[in-house]
C-alpha cells in the first residue's frame, strides 16, 4: 500500500476529495438500494453494494492508469478515438434497446461482464479532449471559420447529432462545454455566436421533423423531454411524482437529517440510488450534509482551475477546463433536479450514483486531470534536482 501511495502523483487535494466522494457514496447507495431489490425484484443491498465497490475500486484503477500517461499524448488519442466513438453511437442509437419496457437506446451491453455502458459517457470525454486539441494548436493561428468548420465542428456536431435522439440532457451538456471551452481557448465570439444558432436551429428542425414524422424517430425521447418540460412547470403532483417525492424527503430531512439508512421516500422514489440520490443524502445527512456535499464538488471546481491556471501548455489548460469542468457541472444539475430548480434530466451525481458508465468515464476524466497535474509535478522536481546537483544554478537565476 505504502508502495503504491509514493507513486500516486499530481493534485494531492483533488486525490481527497474523490477519496472522500467514493468513500461516502457507500453509505446512500447502501440505503437506497432497498429500492432496486423491492422494484427489480432480485438481488440484496449487500449485493448492490458489493457491486458498487467493485466499480468504485475499477474507477480507481482506471485513475491510476490515466494519471501515469503523459498527457501530450491525449491530443493523437482524441482523434484516434473519433471514429471509435462514432461506430459506438451508430451501434448504440440502431439496436434499440430497451429498459423495463421504457427505451435506453443510449446502452449497449458489455459482453461477458452484465453491465450496461453508455457510449455516450465515452464520447463526451472525447469531445471534449478533441476540442482542447484543435483550440491549442491554432491558438497562434488566425482562425478562419471555413477550416474551423471542417477541422472541429462538423466531427463535433456529427456526434453531438448521434447522442442527440436518445439523450438530450447530455448532448446539451456537452455542447454548452465545447462552447465554454472555445471561449475560453480565444476562439472567435461572432464564430461561437453562429454556432450556438445553428445549434439551436438545427435541434429546432429535429423536434418539428420528429414531431410530423413520428415513426421515422420512433427510438427518440423527444415525447419525454416534452413531458419533463411541461411537468416542471405544470403544479400536478401526480405529473411531478419524481420531483413530489425528492422534494419531500429533502424537506422531512431539515438541518440534521434523520440518519444513515433512515430514509423513507428511497422506498417510494424512483432511481433513488441514482438520478435522485441526492434527495437521499439531503434526508438522510440534512441539508448540513446535502451542503457540505456541494461544497466538496465546488471544492474540486477550485482545484480543476488551479491545476488549469499552472499548466505550462495550453492544450493542458484547456484540457483540464475541458474534462473537468463538466463534472462538477453535471453535480450540480443533479442537486437542482433534485431541489426542483431545473427539470428531470436523468444525470446522475459523479462518483457518487450508481452506475458503472458514469464512475468509470469520471474517474478517466478526472485521471486526465492529475495527468497534467502530475507533468508539472514532475518538471518541478526535475528542476530542483537540477539546482540541488548545481548548486551555482540558484546563485547565476538570483543574479539574473
């Protein structure tokens, strides 16, 4: 163990916090689970919870592996992984695979292993690396919005499209995240400004042409989305029953909570152990608990710039801004869906939630992190190395 803690590098506070994440997460996902043995009708809490401490234990592992590769070498991966992406979304979109009756065409089956992935988890990391790629190189560059077109939005908006039928929530998501990021990597306002209507339009044109030709989208959740919009504003409890239940268990939980495992809406709200965990959590650990939880994800939003704003190169600025700041992005959506500001969009709450796709693609997300964190640890100790075996270095850099 020993052995293993001197070769974990990079960001010491962010390694904490998705400690202190993971480790916690047992403690709902433990209660919660009584739910999915009463609604599935098999398997034990200790089984579900055994399962979430085997993908926890997987995440880490991917983490470690990650934090290892150098992170120059993300750039060539992006564009490699492309094309995987692709073939993955089509794949996923056209075997219309259905859940308890109710259709999550956004899963494919991993084969052998029994856990459903969904791919496009996998492509928003991509996006987000390819996007960071394109920003970096041409960052000296005057960027003309016909080679930018080409070059990053059209393979972009080609996957964005692929994800879009099946799961709105994400590809919006992931499409306000690109935008930040070429903001951010000094691409063109007036370009971000076309692409952001074109997007709009172009999402405008699906609903309608969904709409008139139902049976030609028939594997597409426009009628969901359509329904969670309408119940959010809609004062029908039984059209809100989710949203109902979340809200009266974080109200029955006040300051204090009523205890670990003391929860008695889990019993009665779906996707407990999941999309409303948090609801959970604020009942059991009162709004002290659900408080000090959003504070720990704003905790890790501080450590993500940190690490973004010491980064020698931009690639790995936009990198992190890029990969990272989408986690805490999609915690905090989970707590407004979950307190009734935002309407129900099916994220569930990184490193937290059940759910294989989600803890694996956070933690390689957050691996890609400590991968640049870990570069400039390195470069650091290389150049006090350096002044230690030349101790005349630090005399000519105090003259200088």
């Amino acid at each position: 163990m020993t052995k293993v803690l001197k070769n974990i590098s990079g960001d010491r506070t962010i390694w904490a916090i998705i400690t202190v994440l993971a480790i916690f997460s047992f403690l709902p996902v433990y209660s919660a689970s009584t739910n999915l043995v009463g609604v599935v009708g098999t398997g034990t809490t200790l089984g579900y919870l055994l399962k979430h401490a085997m993908l926890l234990v997987l995440g880490f592992v991917i983490i470690y592996a990650t934090h290892k590769i150098p992170y120059r070498y993300f750039s060539g991966l992006s564009v490699l992984l492309i094309p995987v992406v692709l073939v993955l979304l089509i794949y996923t979109l056209f075997q219309g695979k259905t859940i308890s009756g109710v259709n999550a065409s956004r899963w494919i089956n991993i084969p052998f292993v029994g856990i459903g992935f969904q791919t496009s988890t996998l492509a928003s990391v991509v996006v987000m690396m390819f996007t960071a790629r394109y920003l970096a190189r041409n960052r000296e560059k005057k960027i003309f919005f016909k080679d930018s077109l080409f070059q990053l939005w059209i393979p972009v908006g080609v996957v964005l499209a692929l994800i879009l039928p099946a799961n709105f929530s994400t590809t919006a998501i992931i499409f306000a995240m690109v935008l930040l990021v070429a903001f951010l990597g000094g691409y063109p306002i007036k370009y971000i400004g076309a692409i952001l209507g074109s997007g709009i339009l172009i999402f405008t044109l699906f609903i309608l042409s969904a709409k008139a030709f139902p049976e030609t989208f028939k594997n597409s959740r426009i009628k969901t989305w359509t329904a969670r919009i309408e119940n959010f504003s809609s004062p029908n409890e039984d059209a809100n029953y989710q949203a109902e239940k979340a809200k009266l268990a974080i109200a029955s939980g006040e300051i204090q909570g009523k205890g670990p495992g003391k929860s008695v809406q889990k019993n009665f709200l779906p996707q407990s152990s999941s999309d409303f965990i948090y609801a959970i959590i604020v009942e059991e650990f009162g709004s002290a608990g659900g408080f000090m939880l959003m504070i720990l994800y704003l905790l890790l939003l501080f450590r993500i710039v940190i690490v973004a704003t010491k980064t020698d190169t931009i690639f790995g600025t936009l990198l992190v801004l890029g990969v990272g700041i989408p986690i805490v992005f999609q915690a905090l959506i989970n707590m407004a869906v979950a307190v009734g500001l935002f309407p129900v969009t099916g994220q569930p709450l990184p490193l937290i939630s059940t759910g294989g796709t989600s803890i694996w693609m956070t933690c390689f997300a957050l691996g890609v992190v400590l991968s640049v964190s870990a570069d400039r640890e390195a470069k650091i100790a290389t150049h006090k190395k350096i002044n230690d075996d030349n101790p005349l270095s630090v005399l000519h850099e105090a003259i200088g």
